[in-house]
C-alpha cells in the first residue's frame, strides 16, 4: 500500500513546482547545477578557483546568470522545464568538453570564433582514427538524443499567454542589459583574479568560468578603434611616394614555407637520436653553414592558429594588436599592401601553394587581396587519395610543386619569383597519426608507451620536413639563378597530452612561468638561407646592417620585412620602413612581454618606444578597415 502521508507529501511538492516560485526555484536549482558541471569540467584548479570565487562572488554570478535566462527563455518558449533544463544543459556541457579538449591539445579555450570554422572542424575530424570518430558520434547521437526524448516526454505547464510573452520580453531585456553592462565590459572582466598568469587565456577561463569568458569574448571579437586613433594621422604617413621603378637589375627568387607545427622540440637533452635518423639533420647543417641566418620567432598562438602566423609574416602587421579572437584574415576583404603585393611593385611574380583546401581560413579570397597572382591548392593541385600520409598531402609531393613551379618559372620567364607555400602534413593530431612505426628516438626518461608514440609520429612528420628542406636546397646549390630560402614554424604542435611533453621533458616552456618561458611557448624555428648566386648579388645586405639580434629572436611580423631589408636594399614602405625601425630596438613585441636589442627581457618599455609601437598598431586598423575608406 502507497503510503498516505508520503504520497500527500509528493502531491504538494508537484502542487507547489507547478506555481512560478516553485518554477523559478527549480530553473534557478538547474541554472547553479549546470554551472558547477561546466566549472568541474573545464577548470584543472578547482580549489584555487573556489578560493577566488569566495573573494569575488559575483564572478560566480555572472557564469549562473546567462543559464539562468537561457532556462527561462526555452521555458517560456515550450512552457516545458525538463526539456529546457536538459537542452541548455546537454549544450553548455558540449561546449564544456570541447573547451576541455581544445585546452588539452592547443592550450587555447572555446571561443566563440570557433563556431565560424565548422567546415575547417569537420575536415579535420576526417583525420582522426576510425575509434575516436566512432566515440565522437556516439557522443553526438546521445546529445542530441537526450533533449528531444525530454520534449517527447515532458509535461507542458499551463501558462496563459500573457505571462509567456511578458516572460519574453523580460528575459530578452534583462539578456541585452546584462550583456551590455557586464559582459562587454573590459574593465570588469579584468578587475577579476585568474589563477597563475592572468595574460594566458586558459587562466581566464580556469578562475573566471568558461560561461562568463566565452560571452565576453564574443562581445570583443569586433576589433575598436585604437585609442587615440585617427586614420588622418595614418593617411599622411602613407601618402609618401615610396614604390621603386621597375628594375632590370638582378633579383633573387624568394622561396618562402611555413611548415605545419615545425619545431626543433627534438633538440632536448632528455632525447637521442643516436643508432636513428636526426629529425632536423638537414636543418642543423644549413643553420651552421656560413651565411645562413637562423634563430626563432615568436608567432600569437600556441598549437594552431596556422593562418594568423601567416598574416604577421606576409603584412608585417601583428595579430596580438588586433584584440580580436578571430583568425586575422578574418579581416581582409580588399587589396592589401603586404609582402606579395610590395614584391610585385618590384617586378616579381607571385605565387602560393597550399595543400590543403582552399576555404581554409578564406584562403582562396585572402591570397589573391595580398597580391598573388596564382595559387595552387588541395583542389586543384594535389590528390590527397595518391599523394596522402598522415591525413594529409604528403611533405614530398608539396615539395615537388614548389620545385616545379620555380622550375618552370626560370625557363619561362627572366622576372623574379616570390614562391609562399604553407605545408599541411604534420598537422595534428598526432595519436597514430602515421599509423604503427618503430621509435624513432631513445630517452633517458621513462615514458609510457603513448607518450612514446606521439613522440614517434610527431618526430616522423618533422623528418619528413627535413628531407625536404634538403631536397630544396639541393636543388638550388645546383642552380646558377640567385634563390633566397626562407623556412619557417607557423606554431608548437599541440599534443593530446597538452603541455606533459614540456614539463616531463623539462623544456623551458611554461605559459605560467617566466617571461623567457612565456615566450617561449609561441618560439618556432626559422631560417634564411641563400645560394651563391644570390650571395653575388650587389644589392643584399648584411645582419649587422639590418640590426637583426645575435640569438636571432624577433616578432613574426618582423620576419618578412627583415628579409626585404636583407636583399632589397632599394625598397622600403614607409609601414615596412617603421617596422624594421623598431624592430632593432624591441625585437620581439609580444603585447605583455618585450625583448630589447640587448636580450633583455621586460614587461614594460619607454614612452618614445610605445609610442613607436602604437604607431605600428594604429596602421594596422588603418590599413585593415580605414584605407579603402579616405
């Protein structure tokens, strides 16, 4: 028999939720649920976390709020509780996962600049192995499943019509003005602690919520005027007649590659490649041959971001200064003064090979506004079925394009060639990514048999880069045309593991430690390089000329006017002309952290210095979003 008094208990506590205090009470119960989930799933310090939140609880109201109003919106949509609080739930807990896994292999949270890059998303996920993609879609499947089972399933309460639309209105208003007043609001973000260094953005996240920081993020991702900015001012600099003549002087041909998370990683003393094949052997024997120009730059992200790497190089303009989360070609949408263009001023052809796809971060738009003439791409150039390792097209048949194309190129025609390739082979992920190889590398540290073979298939790639970078080179000792060879890192590999490589084998990389460990989670390898036709050339000059530091640590976006500088000598924009300028006094720039011309390392620089680098910023916006607009 159901007991009376049990039973009158439950029949009053439905009475009682089915009233709008009991409504309220119960979203407002899911609202805190759901948030706890999302902190525990996203955030690797949680009593840290719960320290700060005591200190500032209304960081914890700001993540409690925006779930609060979603439940009420999708309640007074339905009129159904279980199905709101089991779709808003089922979402941000997704987003929770995600962010988790981003962290973990790119050190870089959800934002939500990454609901814009769906097809770049999928075209990855082709890559993973069969077991994660089954794993993947099985999540997916009960996601989905779960929300609309409840809408099947749950009781509609009855709600007259004018209280679900005043509801709405009220819930919509309160939406705009909380979005307005706190989520927009850089000076409130801020003012919250973050545990460790509250410059990296995963911090943010950790101590200020995923929910809070991504609906902040989403109010800054249009990029503001910089303070003080008047396109006047930037006018007037431009409005100089700077672009040479047309020479029939001898220029050399700029082979320029971005390899795909290349990195000297493999140099650590806790690994030997003895009895195996050095990963960077080609490399280190060019790096010491006299001449060759090598060090490291300091691109913005850290495991991908691949395109923004790009941008720095070829515009000489710096993402970190843009204030925007999304990938900086985001932002150009019409003819672009940057290094391809610049060089075809000079005389020169342009080109690019990329083998991937072409709506790869816009590519297909981008390229030809920067000034290449031609572009070869994954659709049109590659057969990734005959050509694929690893997921990708391979380093080999990437190399052939770009000797094929110079090739043919000094056959054709006397002008000079200006060649930009980004590689794609060594693209993560990287769990079997080659699928079952020997170790290719000892350790004295004992690692498990997966850190071993991310380690394996990552050093795989990296070799492969490095035949080729020898194949090139090869190829050009052999030629009596003047050839200029510019190769560089477009960003750290991120590993499923996240940051264990670095403190297991004691890199000095650290996103919290030091400003020299700071930097170095965004230093990638470079060098330049030039055959001895080239080197005969009257009008290259030398490192001491241009100012380039000792240890060779500059800012991406000085790469590329760097090289200008080194060998044409009669060119110089007035942007490129700025920018080389500071770059001999403040060699990396990297928003928070500076290096001076003597090494030194600081997070603060003179006045007639920031103002310099202000100058760099504002032209930047200018050229972006005023110069097509006097």
């Amino acid at each position: 028999m159901k007991d009376p008094e049990r039973t009158s208990y439950l029949n009053k506590a439905k009475k009682f939720l089915s009233t709008p205090a009991g409504i309220a009470l119960t979203l407002l119960c899911a609202a805190v649920f759901i948030t706890g989930i999302v902190y525990l799933i996203t955030t690797t310090k949680i009593l840290y976390v719960g320290w700060n939140i005591l200190h500032a609880p209304t960081m914890l109201l700001l993540n409690i709020l925006p779930v609060l109003l979603a439940l009420l919106l999708f309640f007074f949509l339905t009129r159904k509780i279980g199905f709101s609080c089991s779709l808003v739930g089922i979402v941000l807990i997704f987003f929770a996962v995600v962010d988790r896994v981003k962290v973990s292999m790119r050190q870089e949270p959800l934002l939500p600049t990454d609901l814009t890059l769906a097809k770049e998303v999928i075209a990855i996920l082709k890559t993973f192995p069969v077991y994660q993609l089954v794993l993947i879609g099985v999540m997916l499947i009960v996601f989905a499943a779960l929300p609309v089972c409840s809408f099947l399933k749950s009781k509609a309460i009855v709600l007259p019509p004018l209280p679900r639309i005043l509801g709405l209105v009220l819930v919509l208003a309160c939406g705009f003005g909380a979005n307005h007043l706190w989520y927009a609001n850089q000076t409130l973000y801020d003012s919250y602690p973050t545990v460790d260094n509250p410059y990296f953005q995963v911090n943010q996240y950790n101590t200020r919520g995923m929910i809070y920081s991504f609906l902040h993020q989403f109010n800054i991702m249009q990029v503001q005027a910089p303070e003080g900015y008047t396109a006047a001012d930037i006018r007037t600099l431009e409005d100089t007649d700077w672009t040479p003549s047309v020479s029939t002087e001898k220029r050399p041909h700029i082979i320029m590659i971005m390899g795909e998370a290349f990195s000297d990683l493999s140099e650590n003393a806790h690994l030997d490649f003895t009895g195996y094949r050095d990963p960077m052997k080609n490399w280190k024997e060019i790096c010491a041959e006299e001449g060759t120009i090598s060090g490291h730059i300091v691109v913005p992200n850290f495991g991908g971001g691949t395109s923004n790497t790009e941008y720095d190089v070829l515009t000489g303009c710096a993402t970190r200064y843009l204030g925007s989360s999304l990938p900086s070609y985001s932002f150009i949408h019409s003819d672009f003064d940057g290094m391809p263009r610049q060089l075809q001023k000079l005389g020169y052809e342009t080109l690019s090979i990329h083998p991937g796809y072409a709506w790869f971060y816009n590519r297909q738009n981008v390229y030809p506004d920067l000034g290449f003439a031609a572009s070869y791409f994954l659709e049109d150039s590659f057969d990734l079925a005959t050509q694929g390792y690893g997921g990708y097209v391979n380093e080999t048949a990437t190399m052939d394009k770009i000797i094929e194309t110079l090739d043919t190129h000094i056959k054709e025609t006397d002008t000079p060639l200006f060649s930009f390739t980004v590689t794609i082979q060594n693209h993560g992920p990287y769990e079997k990514k080659y699928g079952t190889l020997e170790q290719n590398f000892s350790s004295d540290i004992e690692l498990n048999e997966t850190q071993t073979d991310l380690l394996t298939q990552y050093f795989q790639g990296i070799g492969d880069a490095d035949e080729q970078i020898g194949r090139l080179k090869e190829y050009a000792e052999g030629s009596d045309e003047p050839i200029v060879l510019v190769y560089f890192g477009d960003h750290l590999p991120g590993f499923s593991n996240g940051m264990e490589f670095f403190d297991l084998l004691d890199y000095p990389i650290d996103a919290n430690g030091s400003p020299e460990e700071q930097l170095a989670v965004y230093e990638t390898p470079y060098l330049i390089w030039q055959n001895e036709s080239a080197k005969a050339l009257e009008n290259t000059k030398t490192v001491a000329e241009i100012g380039l530091p000792e240890d060779g640590l500059i800012s991406s976006q000085f790469l590329g006017s760097a090289v200008l500088e080194l060998f044409l000598s009669d060119y110089e924009s007035p942007l490129q002309h700025e920018n080389n300028q500071l770059r001999r006094e403040l060699p990396v720039c990297a928003k928070n952290i500076y290096v001076d011309a003597n090494g030194i390392y600081k997070t603060e620089i003179s006045e007639e210095q920031q103002k310099t680098l202000q100058r760099l910023i504002n032209w930047q916006y200018y050229k972006l979003f005023d110069e097509k607009n006097p």
